[in-house]
C-alpha cells in the first residue's frame, strides 16, 4: 500500500494540457461506453488507447483532462459537488467540518472540486498506483493522503489507516458499475463512514435501471428500502458526450447514512 501526506512543494499545482494529437474514432455507428476509445500521437507514434484503461491515460500528463473535459464535455465533476454543497448549506453543515474519502480518486479532479466546496479533510483512495502518482504529479496540495489499496481485499494495516480519519463524508464519482468498483468495495468504503455522514455519488442511469447487470441498482435500492441510506437529492444529468457525440446520462445522488450495509445485503 502506497499512502501518506501529499507534498506541498513548489509544484506547479495543474496538469499540463496536452500539445499532441488526440483523435475519436470516425464513423462508428454503435460502440458501448465500456470499449470506447481514442488514438494519441505519443512517442512518436499514434497509439489505441481504451477509455478505461487509466492506467496509460493516467501516464500521459493532461491526456485525461483534454479527452474527457475538453473534448467530451464531463460535468460529474461540478454536478456532484454543487449537489452536496447544496445540501449542506440546507442542513447549515459547514463544509470545513467534512473528512471525505474520495473512493476512485483518479488524477484528483474530483477531490479538487471538493476542495473548491470547501471540504477540511481529504482523503483519496484508488487501486492503480498510476492514478495516485497522476494525483501527486498533477494536484499535489489537494489529498491530505492518498491510499493505493483494493477495498474487496483489505489488509488490517489498510483498514486501520482508512479508519484513522473517522469519515464524515464519502464522494464516488463516475466510477460505478463497470468492475472498476464494484458494490463490494463501495460497501467497503460505505461502512468507513460514520453514522449520520455524508454519501455522494454518480452512476450511470443504466445501472440504476431493471436491465442493471452490475449490482449496483439491487444494492441502492435495499439500501433506501433498510433505511441504510436516506436519499436527500438525486438527479439526471449528462455526464459527458460519447464518441459519436451522443450524451451519456447518469445520476448523481446525495444521501445521509443511517447505518452500516451488511454483508449479506450484496447478495
């Protein structure tokens, strides 16, 4: 496990935005949003490169922001961050209380906007090292720490340090219902949380959906239903464009936790 403060050095504090090529693939008449794709010109040659293979994409300085913010519009980001201020401000909870786990915390883009609402303690976590290294390299002054663990699988160490903090606060964005996360780590990062905190998070509408495959539309829906999760605000939006310039439409919801999820719920 990779952890720890952040450095708060004289790094410049936002990515680079990139001066290479990027192209979307030309006349596609259907692609799911699971095997979309771009071609970047790097290192002197033009490379495929998967959208959600993070891995590459969080290796090339600026490549993530140019594809998805500049060229395929993404607004989770913002759309989740000013529902949770939203709500904090109609219960008078002052934001700089908060202690947020970022789960899926990427590059740091997320944990930036929540910085931006005025969260008091961040802390990142996500299962590839390269995204913790695009956070240090790209937002440095954002993570308070930045854990690099698999929350199916957690070894006590991990546990204990993710339980320090005492969470009051969890954000998951636009990292839902593919595998990269499935329900049993959200569980896992939903039961870091203290009672009566704070749960954000955006899925894709599908995955809330009867055609939902994932588990995840089960698992929200028993959560509501047990009065685990108490639904403040929900609403859909579009996420961002697709490759052929189609929207994508997701849901951000805003929650309270009334009590931890047993395992027995997942299945």
């Amino acid at each position: 496990m990779e952890n720890g403060g952040l450095p708060n050095g004289d790094v410049a504090s936002r990515p680079v935005r990139l001066h290479r090529d990027v192209r979307l693939p030309d006349d596609v008449e259907h692609i799911d949003q699971d095997a979309e794709y771009c071609s970047v010109f790097a290192d002197g040659a033009w490379q495929r490169i998967r959208f959600h293979d993070y891995r590459r994409i969080f290796s090339i300085p600026g490549l993530y922001e140019h594809l998805f913010h500049d060229l395929l519009d993404c607004r989770s980001p913002d759309v989740v961050a000013k529902l949770l201020k939203e709500e904090l401000q109609r219960d008078g909870v002052a934001a700089h209380s908060l202690r947020v786990l970022d789960l899926g915390a990427g590059n740091g883009l997320v944990g930036e906007q929540l910085r931006t609402v005025g969260a008091g303690e961040l802390v990142g976590v996500d299962i590839l090292p390269e995204a913790r290294a695009a956070a240090l390299r790209d937002r440095p002054e954002v993570y308070d720490a930045y854990h690099v663990v698999d929350m199916t699988a957690l070894a006590e160490p991990e546990r204990a340090a993710l339980a320090a903090p005492r969470f009051t606060a969890l954000a998951c964005v636009a990292a839902l219902g593919y595998g990269d996360i499935p329900p049993s780590a959200f569980r896992a990062a939903f039961n870091l949380v203290a009672e009566g905190g704070w749960i954000a998070f955006t899925i894709k509408d599908r995955f809330l959906s009867e055609a939902d495959t994932s588990g995840f539309a089960r698992l929200v829906s028993r959560c509501t239903e047990a009065g685990l999760l108490r639904v403040r605000t929900s609403q859909r939006y579009r996420h961002r464009l697709d490759v052929r310039g189609e929207p994508l439409n997701y849901v951000a919801l805003v929650g309270t936790k009334r009590a931890d999820i047993p395992e027995d719920l997942l299945g």
